[in-house]
C-alpha cells in the first residue's frame, strides 16, 4: 500500500505537467486558459490548443501559423480576449448533443450581437468561429 502511495505522488506532478499544455475539458475553465494566454500575448500557444483543429487546418491552406500569429498579436487578439470575457458572465446555448456552445456577444461599434462558438472536440472545447 505504501508503494502505490508513493508512487502516486511521484508521478501526479509528471502527468499534471503532460497535460498542461491541452486545454481544459470543462468550458467555463477553457475559455479561462484562453483568456490567460492571450493576455501573456502567447498567440501561438492560443492558436495550436484553442483553435478548432478543422478551422485551423483550412486556415492554413492559405497562409501560414506565423502570419496567423502576427495577425492575431496586431490587431485580434484584444478582440478575442474581450469576447473571451463576456462570455463568462453569459450562459451559452447548448447543441441538443451538447458538444457545441454559442454565446451571443456584443461587439463595440455594431448595432447586432455576434456569435462565439465552441465545438467539442476529442472531448476538449476548441473555439470555431
């Protein structure tokens, strides 16, 4: 029994640190990391784990992930942290398979709202749209 004790607590730090780096399976604490690593300006980092992967795949057809980062650090990434940010005081709707959430956001200087969306995917949220 104190071997498999032991062995719990040397290896817990280990597998913690393996999955540092994937988004969190829960939505409320995804849209927080995301929120975390734009505001620490990891662009890079936000795109690879919060974008969807079959929106990014076709993004990347046409260009490539450092001018994506580029575009993100001039001018959306204070965008998508603010969106980021109205979405936890929002209550998304939920797909009937509950593996897609939509909060309606307002955008400054628009007269309609706006939709984020995040998709499920392999069981960790991704931002879609």
């Amino acid at each position: 029994m104190r071997i498999l004790i032991a062995s719990a607590i040397l290896i817990s730090p280990f597998a913690a640190t393996a999955q540092a780096d994937e988004p969190p399976s829960d939505l409320t604490k995804a849209v927080a990391a995301a929120i975390k690593l734009l505001e620490a300006e990891q662009y890079e980092k936000f795109i690879t784990t919060h974008a969807h992967p079959g929106e990014l795949n076709k993004l990347l057809q046409t260009r490539t992930l450092e001018e994506l980062v580029r575009k993100v650090a001039k001018n959306k990434g204070k965008h998508l942290v603010a969106a980021l940010k109205q979405t936890q005081s929002l209550e998304p709707k939920l797909s009937e398979s509950g593996k897609k959430a939509t909060y309606l956001i307002k955008i400054p200087n628009r007269t309609a709202k706006q939709s984020m969306v995040f998709e499920k995917v392999d069981d960790i949220w991704r931002i879609r749209n």
